[in-house]
C-alpha cells in the first residue's frame, strides 16, 4: 500500500510539472505574440524560439504552439533580413535570408522561402550598384559576380559586371559579360557597349599604326551594329596599310551609312585618290566630282586638290 501511495505521489508531481512546464511554454509563445504585436521583432523571434524549445517537449499537448512558433519565426526572421536591407546592411542581409530559407524550408513554410530565394540576387544587386556609382569598379565587379553566382541568367547583372570590369581594363572579361547579358535579355545596351569597345580599341590601334588590328576591331565592332564611324577607321587604316581595295570598300560603306555626314566630301575624295591609285581613272573622275559637289564638306585642300584631279585625269 506505501509503495502504491509512492507511485501515485510521483505520478502527481510529473503531471505538476508537466503543466507548469505546459504553462511556461503558452506564457512564452504569448510573450512573443505581444513584442511582435508592438513592433519588437527581435524580442518576438526569441520568444518563439524558447516557446517552440518547450513545446517541442511536451508532446500532443504542445503540438499547437509548435505549429504556431514554426509558422511564425520563419516570417519574423525575413522581416529582420529586410530590415537590414532597408538599412544597407547587405551582408548582413544576404545572411539573414539565407538562414531564413533553411528555416523555412525546414518548417514547411515554402511562400517565405520562395520570397527570400527571390531576394538574395536582388540585395547583391542593390549592393553591387553601392560599388559601380561610387566608382569602385574593382568592389562592383565581385559584386556583380556574386549575384551571378545566384542568378546566373541576370542579364542586367552581366551588363553592370561588363562595364566594370572595361573600366578595369579587363577587354576579354567585359566581351565574356557584355556577350552574357545580350544572351539573357539585354541584347540592346550590351551590344551598345560592344560596339564601343571595339570602336575605341580600333580607334587607338589606328593612332598607333596598327593598321591590321584597327580594322580587325572595327569589322568586329560592326557584329554588335553596323557604324559609319567603324567603316570610317577601317577605310583609314586600309588606305594607311596599303590595302587601297578594302580602303574603296571601307569607304564606299562609310557613305552608304552616313551620305549626309559633315566630312563626307573629304571621304569622297580619298575613294577617288584610291581609285586613281588604282588607274580606274573612271571612278576616281567620279568620285572627284562628288567630292567638289561637297564644298562645305571637304577640306579646302582637298577641294582644290580634287579640282586639279580632275582637269588632269583625260
């Protein structure tokens, strides 16, 4: 009879504390639903974490609060990773929402998990763009990479990560992101940018009598969008080189591109020099009488060299 009073005393004190321990827990879930309600998210998400802690103890008879911390610390924890968003706190952030992913992923709370799997190349972004306008092209470009790293098809991401790493210098690099982002939806402003770089490389080759290079960069300018003024280097550096046929083409395209443009007489004329060059006297005549039906566009010198051309070729 002493040992059966013994057994029912202990079986009394478990189920004491067992509701104690119920009642700490509600306490503590409850203690949470006021910090969040007034705004204290840090105080809240601790709150459930310890409430979810006990609840997880106690069986069936903690099943609801477990339910109801697992719903909630996943939502409470995205809002703080935006907070540090909204304060520039970007790392910060970025590890914030990766943990809240594994949490929410881990809880069945896939809507949040989603929402952060969304926002992480965004915050990269956000970050990345702090670097480029402040003009640390060196930070941007690991930035840029790092949202690639995410999101591999962000074409703007390739496109900002081009145009630092051409301010870096880097030609193959920023070709190797410019031709990304045109595969990912910014074909426009990247082969822009393409042209450009090309263009200038053609353009400092011709300056240093590279005559071969600059027409190599020019003609692969022209892949991105077709130019006068890629036409126009190449003419020069043909005609430079000695390449008097591919000068003529070069030429003649620059025309065809820009009939109207301010220099267009002097271009004339210099098909009309290769073309003597070549003793097609008919169309250097031609081209040399073009060229005079240009003066307001055509080097003075030229003009009158064009004239003295023209009585002279029978």
């Amino acid at each position: 009879m002493k040992k059966l009073i013994t057994i029912v005393a202990a079986i009394l004190c478990a189920s004491a504390v067992y509701a104690q321990d119920l009642a700490t827990a509600t306490e503590t879930f409850n203690n949470g639903v006021t910090a969040n309600e007034a705004g204290n998210v840090e105080m809240a998400l601790q709150n459930f974490k310890e409430a979810l802690a006990m609840a997880e103890g106690l069986g069936e008879e903690g099943a609801d609060i477990v339910a109801n911390c697992k719903s909630s610390i996943p939502i409470l924890m995205f809002s703080l990773a935006k907070k540090a968003v909204n304060e520039a706190e970007y790392d910060k952030a970025v590890a914030g929402l990766k943990e809240t992913i594994e949490i929410a992923t881990k809880y069945g709370v896939d809507n949040i998990a989603d929402e952060a799997t969304v926002l992480i190349p965004q915050v990269l972004m956000q970050k990345a763009n702090g670097f480029f306008n402040d003009k640390d092209y060196a930070g941007a470009a690991d930035a840029y990479k790092a949202v690639l790293a995410e999101d591999a098809a962000n074409g703007m991401a390739s496109l900002r990560l081009g145009a630092a790493l051409k301010a870096l210098g880097d030609k193959d690099g920023a070709v190797e992101a410019f031709q990304a982002a045109i595969a990912n939806g910014q074909d426009k402003s990247a082969s822009k940018q393409l042209v450009n770089l090309y263009q200038q490389e053609a353009a400092a080759s011709l300056k240093a009598k590279k005559y071969d290079d600059a027409i190599a960069a020019a003609l692969e300018s022209n892949k991105y969008g077709e130019s006068a003024k890629a036409y126009q280097i190449a003419g020069t550096a043909a005609s430079n080189g000695g390449k008097t046929k591919l000068a003529i083409e070069y030429f003649e395209k620059y025309i065809e591109l820009a009939p109207t443009a301010k220099n267009s007489g002097d271009i004339l004329f210099s098909i009309a020099v290769s073309y003597q060059q070549l003793k097609d006297t008919a169309k250097a005549k031609e081209y040399y009488q073009k060229a005079i039906a240009e003066p307001g566009k055509i080097n003075p010198k030229n003009l009158e060299a064009a004239k003295a051309q023209l009585a002279a070729i029978k």
